[in-house]
C-alpha cells in the first residue's frame, strides 16, 4: 500500500479540457489557452508534453489557461489584458529545472507569492508560501538576510513549501537555499553558477518569472476572479485593489460614538508605520479571518482561517511563541524544539535544555514585544485586541468601521505602554 501511495504522488495525469476556452461578458469576449510544456520527467525517464501534473490531490484532472484576447471593461474598471502573464505564461525555458511537471498547488503558491511581493519592491524581499497561504515573509538589506529572515520566521511550516525573490538569486541566497527542502524556487532572474547550487537539491522546481522586476506595475491591475460552486453556478467579482500604497494612506484611528469623539492617543513612529505598511501588504496574500503580527520587516506569528477573530488573534500569539521557540533550539542545538522534546522524554537529552528555550521565550514573549498586530477585517469586540496588548505589542492596523471602535480605541489608549493604531478604510477578506 505505501509503495502504491508513493507512486500515485509521482503519476501524470491526462486531462480532458479543451485547449481553448472563450468567456463572453454580453458582447465582450476573452479568449483563454490551455498552456502545456515538454519536460524530461525524470520519474518517467522520457520527454513528455503535458500541462498541470494534477490538481489539488491526485486523481483530480486539472488545466492552466493563460488569457490570450480580448479587452474586458465592465463598469467603468478596465480588467487586465492580455500580454501580462505571469504563472501562466511560464515557458519551458522559464522552468530552468523541473524534475516534473508541475502540479495545481505549486503554481497556486507561486501566485501568492507574487500577489504579496508585488507590493515589496523598496528592497530585498522574501515570501516562502505553503499551501497558498505565506508562512514567513522578510525584507532585508540583501537577499540573504531576507531569506535567512524568512525562513527562520517559520523554518517549521516553510519545509516543502515555495519560495519567492524579488530579485536575482545570488551566490550567498542560494548556498543557503541549498541548505534547506523547498518544492519550487522562484527569481526574477539566476546569476551565474546559482543553478548548480540549487540543483544539489533533488526535484527543486527552479522557475524564472521575466516579469517579475516589474511587479509594482500589478498592484493597480484588476483581473476577473471566478469562484465555481458545487452544484455547477459560478460566482464573479472583481478582484480586490489595495488602497494603503504608502504611510500617507492610513487614517489615524478615530470614531464618534454616542455624540462623543474617540481618538487614538499616540501617532505611531516612524519605525512602527514602515511595518504597519509592511503588515497590510503582506495581510494582502493571507486566507481570513486573519491576523498576522510583524516586527522590523519580519512576520512573527501568522494566524489563518479562522472563524473568530479573538481565535486568530490567540492563534497567532501561540505560532509565534512555538516558532521563536523553535528558533532558538535550532540555533543552539541544530534540531527542532519537537525533536528536542522527544530527545528529552527519551531521557538522550537534559530537561533543562527545554526548560532554559521555554523561559527565554516567554521573557521574549515570542518576539511579539514592540510588534504589530494586523487584522484583515474590524474588531467586532475589544478581547481581539486586549489578548495582544497583554503580549506588549505597540500598534494596530485595522479596516475600522466597527459599532465598538470605540472600545479598541479605548484598549489602546488604556495599554501601558500605549498602542497606536491606524485604520486602512478597507477589508482584506481573502476566501
């Protein structure tokens, strides 16, 4: 059975949709190609043309169309056109090192990836995506401290996951990237002598995206978002436009409730509206409800899909205290903090090694000391925010628009210290 299990993950499955699809909105009409490519599949030992490998699980056929024509405008928006592919205009020459045909979830955290770092182009950025949600995001002074940030932000969860460079993959990114298991890496370009780095790690998918230094062009593009439904229907919308592109897009968190004035006390630093912006962009790629806590340019705790928003704020809190905790055995001891826990229960390790990572974590509060938290929609009661305050975080970015604004302004004026908070005017639902 296990073995049956194996080969199933390495199977290429054929699929049954027409190589082209057509889309009419009334009079209107795009044009989509099913895109495919001749890869060596080293499972297969043999040049073999095909598109997605599988969808989400095997056994589940799927395709990717890249939009080839047509020139959509509804209501006065004006969707993105043809010409601007990203995933879906990968080429075999693109996918510099594949081993296989990719799947649906290896293009899918691709895209998020990009949906997120298209927004962090002031410098050296790194998102590592599992399961199309990021898992730790960073910027840095180079590229290798972004990745070292990233990864270390959750080495745990970036196991296996994809990885995304907003620019080209250096001789120093790359020795460390090599160090790690990733599913697929992705640059806007590789300089010399990285891919033979990169390939001493067996089945990385290595993708150039040639688009991808000009990713900021994105941000004001809508695209059509289809979601289909399970008896057939199909649901359209827009896609969503992030209205916070720099610190002058916030609003100093503030409300009238019952004829009175509530205003947020202190105006955030410097320091703290570079990562409040940091925090809202990358809240941009994450599943809601969420909240996320980041700190110099860094994501702390990253909480996801929850249907409370106390739970994700709680959630969030107890990722970043397992993460810095597990960052810290790593450091020490060069394993995780769960393999250290079974060390210690199998009596081959002290118990103090735990006990001195677990004090040192708390007194840390898992890093969460000076953070901020971000929510990607409003607090419908204050506990959302008082669980984060008593972790010492400074500030708050948030949609507002809440009936208890009113209650989270008093929250932070009350923290001591006091927390700023700023509101964006906008959701970032994500389903």
């Amino acid at each position: 059975m296990s073995n049956d299990l194996k080969q199933m993950y390495r199977s290429v499955m054929d699929d049954h949709f027409p190589s082209e699809i057509t889309i009419s909105f009334d009079k209107q009409t795009l044009v989509y190609r099913k895109r495919s490519w001749k890869i060596m599949d080293d499972n297969a030992g043999e040049l073999i043309e095909k598109g997605l490998r599988y969808g989400e699980n095997p056994g589940q056929e799927a395709a990717l169309y890249e939009l080839i024509n047509g020139n959509l405008v509804l209501g006065q928006v004006e969707f993105i056109k043809p010409g601007n592919g990203l995933v879906s205009s990968i080429t075999e020459e693109d996918m510099i090192r594949s081993g296989k045909h990719p799947g649906k979830i290896n293009l899918t955290d691709v895209d998020n990836g990009l949906n997120i770092i298209k927004y962090l182009d002031a410098g050296p950025a790194v998102v590592i995506v599992k399961h199309n949600n990021p898992c730790g995001v960073a910027c840095g002074t180079d590229l290798s401290e972004a990745y070292d940030k990233a990864n270390m932000a959750d080495r745990v969860a970036a196991f296996g996951g994809c990885a995304l460079f907003n620019r080209p993959m250096d001789l120093a990114t790359a020795e460390m990237v090599a160090k790690n298991y990733l599913e697929v890496v992705a640059a806007p370009d590789f300089e010399d002598k990285t891919i033979d780095i990169l390939s001493k790690r067996t089945n990385l998918r290595i993708i150039r995206i040639s688009r991808m230094d000009n990713l900021s062009h994105y941000i004001n593009m809508r695209f059509v978002d289809f979601k289909s439904l399970m008896d057939g229907g199909i649901i359209v919308q827009q896609s969503p436009l992030n209205r916070i592109k720099s610190p002058d897009d916030f609003d100093l968190a503030q409300t009238i409730h019952k004829g009175k004035t509530f205003s947020i006390a202190r105006k955030p630093t410097r320091e703290e509206y570079t990562d409040m912006l940091f925090g809202w962009q990358v809240e941009q790629g994450v599943t809601s409800n969420s909240v996320i806590y980041v700190k110099d340019g860094v994501t702390v705790g990253i909480g996801t899909g929850e249907q409370d928003r106390v739970g994700v704020a709680e959630i969030g809190i107890f990722k970043a205290y397992t993460k810095y905790a597990d960052a810290i055995c790593f450091k020490m001891h060069g394993i995780s903090y769960k393999e250290l826990e079974l060390a210690v229960e199998k009596g081959s390790m002290e118990k103090k090694l735990l006990t001195g990572i677990d004090e040192e974590t708390n007194r840390a509060k898992g890093g969460l000391t000076g953070s901020i938290m971000v929510s990607d929609a409003f607090f419908p009661f204050r506990d959302g925010v008082d669980v984060a305050i008593k972790e010492g975080i400074s500030a708050i970015v948030q949609p507002g628009g809440s009936q208890r604004d009113f209650e989270i302004i008093c929250a932070c004026n009350e923290a001591r210290p006091r927390v700023t908070m700023l509101f964006t005017g906008q959701r970032a639902f994500k389903h």
